[in-house]
C-alpha cells in the first residue's frame, strides 16, 4: 500500500498540512496522484482543501477520486473543498 509519510518525505517538502489538514499537490505527477488523493481522503476528516492548481488534468483526477468514495466536494480557483 501506498504510504503517505514516506512519499512525503521522499518529495522532500511537506503536502500534508497537519494543522488544516489540506494537501498541496503541486509537483506532484499525474501518475501519483490518485493514490496520494485516495489515501489522503481517508485518513483525514473534511472539510478541507486539496489544492491541484490549474491543471485541469489534476482536477479530474482528484474529482474521480472523490466520486469513487461519495465525498462531496466544491470546485475552487486552483483547489478543491472536500465537504
């Protein structure tokens, strides 16, 4: 299983903000995303932000996730609310 922490620490920056819960995947590649987004949305408790910037790529990716698992969610500028 994909391993939140380790990823981090081998990107050598922090995605996971521990104090607002939100996760920034700027530099993150398409490929790893929907892992990272998956693991993310089921460890933490919404509201919070998943900030994709203005890929549009990367905003599907994170919106399937969210539909996969029911999460409701708010289409921001660069980011989306997960309800």
């Amino acid at each position: 299983m994909f391993n939140i922490t380790v990823y981090i620490h081998q990107m050598g920056k922090r995605r996971a903000n521990k104090t607002t819960n939100n996760l920034d995947l700027h530099g993150v590649k398409h490929q790893d995303a929907d892992v990272l987004v998956e693991e993310h949305i089921l460890l933490n408790t919404p509201p919070f932000r998943i900030i994709t910037g203005h890929s549009g790529t990367m905003q599907n990716i994170v919106k399937k996730v969210l539909v996969r698992h029911d999460f409701q969610y708010l289409d921001g500028n660069g980011h989306i609310i997960v309800l």
